[in-house]
C-alpha cells in the first residue's frame, strides 16, 4: 500500500496561493474532494492532483 498525503485546508490554500476561504468554497461546491477523519477535514494528493487536472482540462478546452 502506498503512502497517501493529506493536507488540511489552510496547507491546500498555501499550494494553491489562494485563500482558505476559497478552498472552503471549491469543497462546499464539488470542484474539490475531501475526506473527513472524524471532524476533521482532509485534502489528500489525489484529491488536489485530480483537481489541477480538472483546472488543466478545462482551460485546454477553452
């Protein structure tokens, strides 16, 4: 089994250079996954490398 990364919000909005309000906002609308530990919510690699495929499909089409 392969190790799986999992990130909190506020690392996933340092990633991503962007807000923690708008990672809030990319899980509340389905753009980006997570999983929940107990209460705590988690981005994991796959996660956030599924999302940038997602951004890179999407402007590939534009």
């Amino acid at each position: 089994m392969s190790t799986v990364q999992a990130y909190t919000v506020e690392q996933v909005a340092e990633i991503l250079n962007v807000g923690r309000d708008k990672v809030y906002f990319l899980l509340r609308t389905g753009q980006l996954n997570s999983i929940k530990i107990g209460k705590l919510r988690r981005i994991t690699d796959r996660h956030l490398a599924d999302f940038v495929a997602s951004l890179e499909e999407n402007q590939a089409k534009a």
